[in-house]
C-alpha cells in the first residue's frame, strides 16, 4: 500500500472510460506513479471496505458521504460511525491520508426527488434517481475543488447493478466536467471482500439498503 504523499492530475488527453478500460487504467495510473485525486462517494462502510482496498493505493482518495436516501436518522449516524471508524482505521494501518467530507444531511432532498416513486421496487425508477442525486452531489463538489475523478462504492453490493450505475455518473461526469472512474466493485470476489474486511474491522452491516421504503 502506497501512502498519499504525491499527487499527479490524471492525463487530459486520455479520459477515464467504461469498467473494463477502468481496470486498465488503474494500472497504467500505478506504472506511471501518479497520484490523482479522487472524490469517492461511499453509502456505507461495508461497501467502502472494497472501494479502499482496491482504489486507495492508487488515487489521493477523499471520501464523501452524502446519503440524504438514510432512514431514519439513527441510521443515518450509526453508518456514518462505521465510515468514520473504516477510515481511521485504514489510515492508522496503511499510512494513507483518507479524509472525509460530509456534505449536510437533509432527508428532504431525498424525498422531494422521490415523490410519487415510493412503491417502486427496489433497483426500479426510485433507485435510478437515488444513485443521480448522490453521485450529481458528488460530482459538483469534485469539480467545485479541483479533484481529477470521482466514482462511488454503490457497486459494491449484491444486488447494485454497475450497469445502471456507471451510465449515470459517466453522464454526470460528462455533464459536469469531471471525470467518473467506473467501477464493478462487487467483482473479482469484492463483495465477498467486502464481507471479511468488514468483520476484520468490526463493521455493522445493515439489513436493508437505506430509504424508509427499502426497511418495510
Ligand atoms: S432502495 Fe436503496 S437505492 Fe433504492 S431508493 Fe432506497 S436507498 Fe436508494
């Protein structure tokens, strides 16, 4: 593991593209020795456990946790515990320089996006526009402060499909003017990552994926 010590911008001539070309990429990134900064959108710890492993050796990695979709708001703060407890953590074993940024917490910007939209079923139209409002959030502020990518952890769980999920902060990125690093997290084994590095750091792991309509 490489600590945050040296920084590089991503080269402009060659943008970040789709998953496979991410892979290759976070290679080509490591030979070259550079360093760029990454604003990593995490929805909870569990999921970030994979998104550190396998991006914080090679991006200056800042975690953003802006989930405004948490319900109710002791849950909101249990899993920004674990978020906090996951990033010390990793810092203290690694040498890395993780911070996290946590944007304010207002359920209403949730729910006024969703309205009309609580009876769809999980990964239908309500999630489409959760994981838009997260990862716009995200991308706003990585442009606003000069970071050289962003992505997110979404894809890290079983049943988060990258393939709705990557289009959406691709366009975002495109929209926005900062590149999105797609990722599959959940491959390769990563959700069965996710599972031993979150019992390794004595994570809570939620039972439903976060809104109020997922708990019922
Ligand atoms: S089920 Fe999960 S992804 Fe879908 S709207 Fe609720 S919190 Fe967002």
């Amino acid at each position: 593991m490489q600590t945050n010590q040296s920084r590089a911008s991503l080269p402009k001539d060659k943008p970040l593209g789709c998953y496979a070309q991410s892979l290759e990429e976070l290679e080509r990134i490591k030979a070259a020795g550079l360093r760029p900064k990454m604003l990593l959108h995490a929805c909870c710890a569990p999921c970030l456990t994979r998104g550190l492993d396998l991006l914080s050796g090679v991006f200056c990695v800042t975690v953003f946790f802006y989930n405004p979709n948490l319900a109710p708001q002791d849950e909101y703060d249990k899993r920004l515990e674990n978020v906090r407890v996951l990033v010390a953590a990793w810092n203290a074993e690694y040498g890395t320089d993780i911070s996290l940024v946590l944007p304010e917490y207002v359920p209403q910007e949730f729910l006024s996006q969703t309205n009309g939209l609580e009876a769809e079923p999980e990964n239908g139209a309500r999630c489409s526009v959760c994981y838009a409002l997260r990862l716009e959030e995200t991308a706003r502020y990585a442009k606003q402060n000069g970071f050289d990518c962003f992505s997110t952890t979404l894809t890290t769980g079983s049943r988060k499909p990258a393939a709705v999920i990557n289009p959406i902060g691709a366009e975002l990125g495109r929209r926005l003017g900062v590149p999105f690093f797609e990722t599959d997290l959940k491959k390769a084994d990563g959700y069965k990552k996710s599972l031993v590095l979150s019992e390794k750091y004595g994570l809570y792991r939620q039972h439903y994926c976060g809104c109020a309509f997922s708990s019922k």
